[in-house]
C-alpha cells in the first residue's frame, strides 16, 4: 500500500469509531511497480486499523482484485500504518 497514490476522500463510520476513506488513483512512482493502473478505495480507522480495502490493479489488459473487509472490531491494538498522514 505505501506504493499507491491516494487521497481523503470523506470521513465515515465503522463498527462505531470514526474512520477515513481514502481513495486510490494510481501509483506514487509507476515505474517501480509491474502494473500501470491502480484503483479503488481503503478506509482506515481513526485508531490505525485498516476497516476495508478493494482496490484493482490492472497491467496489459489484464487486472487483479484485493478485497478486504472488517467483520468484527475487538480488543486489539494497533500501531497507524506509516503511509498514513499525521492530522
């Protein structure tokens, strides 16, 4: 994930805490990576948990889906991701 290129885009709710949804629009450097496009969304807890992902990434005609959802916010703790903007 460090390697995508994305945004905030809008603040949502998951399983009652606050969380951002950030949308994915490509790659910070291209040419590092064996695909050309990138897109989707992740939404990342305000304690640094990742809540969802579905991002496809897709290179000569061909793509490849990652799905990801929480389906259920216990104890744990987590450190924020290091791709993750400071407030």
């Amino acid at each position: 994930m460090v390697s995508l290129d994305m945004n905030a885009t809008r603040t949502v709710t998951v399983e009652g805490t606050t969380a951002v949804r950030y949308t994915v629009s490509g790659f910070r450097d291209p040419d590092s990576i064996p695909f050309d496009t990138a897109a989707g969304h992740i939404t990342v807890a305000e304690e640094g948990f990742i809540a969802e992902y579905n991002i496809t990434r897709a290179s000569d005609g061909n793509s490849r889906q990652a799905r990801y959802d929480l389906s259920e916010v216990g104890t744990a703790t987590v450190n924020p991701p290091a791709w993750m903007p400071d407030e």
